[in-house]
C-alpha cells in the first residue's frame, strides 16, 4: 500500500492533487482505503470529510472513496472498493457547515488488491 496523506494537521480545506501518488498504472482488482484521524478540533464546523480521488491523467480526478464524515476523534475506518482504481491518487478534505479555526489530523493509506 501508499500513504496518501501521511499523519498531520490541516487547518483549511483542500486536496493532495498536486503531490499525487503514482501507482504505475490503473489496476481492474479493487482495493481498500484507511483512515486514522487522532485528533479533531471542528471550530463550530459539522464535520470533516475526507475522501480518496482517483486519475487516469494526473489532471481529473473523481471521487474512489467517501469515507465517513467525521464529527468526532478519535476516529478509524477501512473501505474496500471493486472495480478499476485509476493509475494516480490523491486524497481531499472539507470541513462541513461554518465556523472558525478548525482542525484535523489525520493519515489516510490505500492498497491495491
């Protein structure tokens, strides 16, 4: 497997995109995704979701793995998806509803099968 975000803090939202991870090629098995968050701090905000994208290009990425909304730490979860995984991952994060100063940290990994 890969790490895709490796343990820390994000304080905004965003996406690794620009450090994606290149698997070689696409894969027609499946895998499985993980998710580690030991630390939350929501800042009045609803949750924190964080996904697992997917590229054929290393420019377009959609959506492979939703992963809970988390709303409190600490917090794990393993998601296996069938099917074609794209040659390139990344990963997102988006803090729902409004609120000030939010904080989470997290890890999240991916393996081919």
């Amino acid at each position: 497997g890969v790490i895709l975000h490796p343990l820390g803090a994000e304080t905004e939202d965003g996406d690794s995109e620009s450090d994606s991870v290149d698997g070689g090629a696409s894969s027609s098995d499946g895998g499985v995704g993980f998710l580690q968050v030991p630390e939350l701090e929501l800042g009045g905000h609803d949750d924190v979701t964080i996904r697992i994208l997917d590229s054929a290009d290393n420019t377009t990425f959609a959506e492979l793995i939703a992963f809970t909304a988390v709303d409190d730490a600490p917090l794990a979860e393993r998601v296996s998806v069938p099917g074609t995984v794209e040659r390139y991952l990344a990963t997102d994060w988006e803090f729902g509803g409004t609120g000030s100063d939010p904080s989470v940290r997290f890890m999240v990994g991916f393996a081919r099968f």
